[in-house]
C-alpha cells in the first residue's frame, strides 16, 4: 500500500485542502427521512463527534496509508490507545506476554490494572524472540512487542515473534513509537496492530496529545464501537494537528535520524561516556536486525556515563541546547536524566530492579544542526 495520497483521497468539504476542523459535538439531519437514512447507512453523514468527527477521519485516513493498514483509529492519548486495545483483546484468566524494558506506564497497566481484573502478565526478561522461549505453557491471548524499545532501543525479531503468535492465535500488538510508520511498519511483518502515541513524532511539534492504533478493518471496527462507549476519542482540533504532523513525518524522521547518527558516533568515541545505544552503531547488540527492518535508525540516542547517577545530573544541568522534559518526537531536543524524569515515584533502585541504569540519558534529537548540537554536548562532557 502506498503511502501517498492521490487527487481523490484529498478531497474535503468545499474543496479545502487542508482539512476543515469540524468544531462541533453533533450533526444535524434535515428531516425523518434524512435520519432513517443514516441509520440504514445509505449515506456517509456523521451523527454525533463521540462517533465519528470528518476531521478525525481525515487523519485516520491519512495514517491508514502510512501504515499501510486498512484502518486507522485516533485515541485522545498514547495510554489511552493502549489500554483500550488491552480492555478490548483480554478478560480475566486471559493471559498477556510484555517484555520488562517497554514504555513505563504500558508495564504500569499491565501489572496494576489488568491483575486487578484478572488477567494473567508474563514479563519477559528481554525484549527478544529468544525470551519467549522461557513461558511456561498454556495459551497466550496478546504478545506485546516495542520497535525500537525504550530506553534502551532494542529491537526484536518481529517476523519470528508474530510467527510465535500466530502458532498460538495470541493477537500480537507492536508498538512502534520510536520507529514511526516512515522507518518500520509492524503490519507488514504480521503484527495484528501497530500501536503510536501520536503525541511524539506522528504530532511532531509538542503541542498535540494524542494516540493511534491502526489494523485490518474488523478489528479497528470493534474498536470503534467500544471507544464509543468509553469515550477515550479526540477532540477535532488535535485530530487537525495530527494530520498536520503526518504530512511531513517522513522528512522530519529522515533528518533527525541522519543527526542521530553522528550523534551517538560522537558519543561512543568520547572517553567519558560509558556505553551508546543506538541501534545504527555496529556495537549494538541488534544492529544487523535494525539494518534488515529499518530504513533509518530514529531520534532517540540514550548513552551512560561512568560514575554515579549524580554524573548524569551534571550533564542534564551542563547542557544548553536540549530542553529539560518529558517526552520526545519534537522538533526541539529534549534529554531527560531518566530514572529521575520517568522513576522518580519509585526511585532509582526501583529503575534499576527495571533494568534501567542510574547513569542513563535519554537524549531526543530534534531539527536542530548537528554541529551545534555536537558541540553543546562537548562543552557539556567538558566539565564533568
């Protein structure tokens, strides 16, 4: 499936190009028969923004292409999407697999709400294929999968982990966040969903929360029908921002790739900086995987410094380029000393008991120059 757009999938109302933002929580019918219309689906009217919006379905659209899904569906956050997919594949006594090093607050939900109601979690020690083989039997309704991982950005062998789910019927979900739809799409290597939170590089300018998941039709469908009923939609106004953002992610991604790159080739060859991850240098461990599924390696750059995490502290304070906050996919950098800016409720022996390393940064690259950024993060090791 393509991912651009031809003349007649442009089309909107009153032959706008950019999408109209359809400011409104209902839709108006002429008459009885105008209704009964609708009803028996002989026209394409919308009824009421709870289910269904034309400028969230425009954005839908739009990322149904990129994606190369059927369908698409908008979520009013990242968590949100997650956790509607959960409470619609699992029940109680259903069992999901997820791997320890993913998005927090997936993990969060995961061993919080989902025991709560009955679900059976599997955490895997890593996020491989090979970990998989550690389950002790029985059935698996959902495998859970990130490309890249965060923080630490390993990628798994998504081709043999949708292979092991399908062996088991377990619907397999990838999400692919860091990656985008411009450098990898879950779909195509049997991922039942692809999962975004929209908020990062899909939005792409940090004034947009949002959430997607995209899939065949049946099940984007059945999703559909239960967002109505929980209400976790998108308001018109950031469904404008989303397609907005989807129109130059390709470019956007392309770029801060490019910088990342020569980033994390500064990093690795500095002497006060203890390990890079970064799945386009050859050291790390999933390279050759990230080469074969990825055509550019994302924005994300995590490095460890040798000594405490008060090291790591310093840095954060040293540099004056990247902005000090949560989150990443923006056209500024931001870095985050991470187990203070994500742990911080449970502290750094509780990011660690996590497998996150008291010393790691998280470094999102944005649009700026790579030199400039280069030479504030030298000045910055200069002073430790």
């Amino acid at each position: 499936m393509s991912k651009n757009m031809r003349r007649d999938e442009r089309k909107q109302a009153k032959k706008s190009l950019a999408p109209p933002i359809f400011q409104t929580a209902t839709f108006t019918f002429d008459n009885s028969d105008d209704l009964e219309a609708f009803h028996s689906s002989e026209t394409d009217a919308f009824f009421y923004t709870r289910y269904g919006n034309p400028t969230n379905e425009a954005a839908e659209r739009r990322l149904a292409l990129m994606e190369g899904a059927e369908a698409s569906l908008l979520y009013a956050s990242g968590m949100a999407a997650v956790s509607s997919v959960f409470l619609s594949l699992l029940a109680p006594n259903a069992r999901i697999v997820i791997p320890q090093e993913s998005y927090r607050h997936t993990r969060d939900i995961a061993e919080g709400l989902l025991k709560r109601y009955g679900v059976c979690v599997d955490i895997l020690a890593e996020n491989t294929a090979e970990s998989l083989e550690t389950l002790t039997d029985g059935t698996v309704r959902v495998l859970f999968a990130e490309i890249p991982s965060n923080p630490t950005l390993r990628i798994p062998d998504i081709d043999r982990m949708a292979e092991w789910a399908r062996q088991r019927r377990a619907r397999f979900i990838v999400d692919s966040t860091i990656a985008t739809p411009a450098l990898f799409r879950p779909l195509e290597h049997g991922a039942d969903l692809a999962l975004q939170s929209a908020t990062k590089y899909i939005g792409g300018h940090n004034d947009v929360v949002a959430g997607a998941v995209s899939g065949s039709s049946n099940i984007i469908d059945a999703l559909r029908e239960q967002q109505a009923l929980l209400g976790s939609i998108l308001g018109p106004q950031d469904a404008f921002l989303v397609e907005r953002g989807l129109k130059t992610l390709e470019l956007r991604v392309q770029r801060i790739s490019a910088t990342a790159l020569k980033l994390a080739e500064f990093l690795e060859g500095h002497p006060k900086v203890s390990r890079v991850h970064y799945p386009g240098l050859e050291s790390h461990s999933d390279h050759q995987r990230a080469v074969q599924y990825m055509s550019a390696f994302g924005g994300i750059v995590s490095f460890e410094l040798d000594g405490n995490d008060g090291i790591a502290d310093e840095l954060v304070n040293a540099l004056q380029i990247p902005v000090l906050a949560p989150g990443f996919g923006g056209t500024e950098s931001q870095l985050e000393h991470h187990v203070k800016m994500a742990y911080a409720d449970i502290g750094i022996e509780g990011a660690e008991n996590r497998g996150i390393s008291a010393g790691l940064i998280r470094y999102s690259v944005g649009l700026e120059d790579f030199e400039v950024l280069r030479d504030d993060l030298s000045e910055g090791l200069k002073k430790l």
